[in-house]
C-alpha cells in the first residue's frame, strides 16, 4: 500500500492515504416521485418535448456534492438532471419507472471540527483527509458497458438496443454514485435511459423504456448508450 493507514473491517480492508478526498457523508434526504410533465429534448428546429413520468427534485446545501442514490422496493431509477442553483445550493432530480421512495445521499468534503471522539487523519499539508465520526464514501466497484456498439452517428440497419438486463451481488447493502446514464431518446417517443435497482447487496441495471419502447431502428451516436457508475458500500447508513 501507499504510505497511509489501513483498517480491516467486517466488509474489507480501508485504506486512507494522502489520496483519500475526505467525502463524508452530510445528509440523508428521501422523497416519493410524483407524475410530473417534465422536459425532455428539443429537436432540428428548438422545439422543446415533454413526457410524464415519475419523478422528484431533491435541493440541498453543500460545498462540494458527491451523491448517492437507490429507491425502494428495487424499483428502478435514473438521475434525470444535477444543477447548480447558487454557489452552495443544488438540485439533483430522479426518473422511476413507477411511484417509489428515492434515497439520497450526500457526501462532501467537511472541515475540521471538534469532535472529540474517533480518528482523524491529515495528509502532509494538514487537510483532513478523513473524519471517523462520519461514514465516508466508499467505492467498492466501478462499472461501465454500452449498448449500441460501434462509435460515431448511426442510422441504417441497427435496432434500438434491447433492454438488456443486467445484475451483480455485493455482500453489503449498496447504493449507487458517480452515475453516467446511457441515453436515446427521439423528440418525446421513445426516451430510453439507462435505470438502476437496488435491493440490499443485489443491484440491476438496464437500457429502459422510460417512454416507448425499445424496438424500431436505432438513429443517433452510439455513444450516447454508453454508461458508467459506482458502486458504493452503505454499511451503517439508512
């Protein structure tokens, strides 16, 4: 390892070293998607789209975000769109696939404070690199695929992918971050996007039909159906 400290826990070694970014968990927001009409696209000529779908706009304070999220009742669910509103304020909403409670989380890097219980550990410039007294981010896997194959624009001769069901099983209740969702969408039919599902330590993921459905000739870059994310340990955190 490199130069740092290392515990063995119950769920795995964690290491803390002069890399450790110091995210540490903040707040804990839950909320119920709504049907809403929220925008989609616009197309060639500026016209803005609209679908309803289940969904909710979580706001929240903090300095420099990093947010995990998983709903209930393994349903499936996609960040729809992170904003900045001011210089500490942020929104963050989510699409299900049917009426759920969405599960966030925040985590930041914090300052000092005086806790006066647990350990602290500062790199070599005296930055607090991880607090005890608060659970930290802890990523235990990274996954990517893309469902459209090849690179480039394509028009001719390729189905919209399948959904094309995937899973993996962890051995401690997970939660998903830093989610790249795969995407298609043409004007407000279909609007297609990656949705994930988190049930303790079993996760899913597929290219879902938010709208539509997936059949019918695949138009658009195929690198739009690529996806990427984390996969987080939530070991004591409800």
């Amino acid at each position: 390892m490199t130069a740092g400290f290392q515990a063995f826990t119950d769920t795995g070694a964690v290491q803390i070293d002069g890399l450790t970014p110091n995210y540490q968990l903040v707040a804990a927001l839950a909320q119920v998607t709504q049907q809403e009409s929220i925008p989609t696209v616009f197309n060639n000529v500026g016209t803005q789209f609209y679908g309803t779908f289940w969904h909710t706009t979580f706001t929240f304070n903090a300095s420099r975000p990093f947010f995990a999220f998983r709903a209930d009742g393994a349903v499936l669910a996609t960040p729809w769109k992170f904003s900045r509103v001011n210089n500490n304020t942020f929104t963050a909403e989510f699409v299900s696939a049917s009426q759920t409670t969405v599960r966030l989380y925040i985590f930041d890097q914090v300052p000092v404070t005086a806790n006066r219980f647990g350990l602290q550990v500062f790199d070599a410039s005296g930055s607090l690199i991880a607090d005890a007294a608060n659970p930290f981010a802890r990523v235990i896997d990274v996954v990517e695929g893309q469902y459209q194959a090849g690179l480039g624009w394509q028009a001719v001769g390729n189905s919209t992918p399948g959904p094309n069901p995937q899973s993996r099983v962890y051995g401690v209740p997970v939660a998903f971050g830093g989610v790249m969702a795969a995407h298609y969408a043409v004007n407000d039919n279909p609007v297609i996007l990656s949705a994930f599902s988190a049930n303790g330590g079993s996760i899913g993921w597929q290219f879902f039909p938010y709208l539509g459905s997936n059949s019918g000739t695949f138009v658009g870059f195929a690198e739009a159906t690529r996806y990427r994310f984390m996969v987080l340990d939530m070991t004591g955190i409800t």
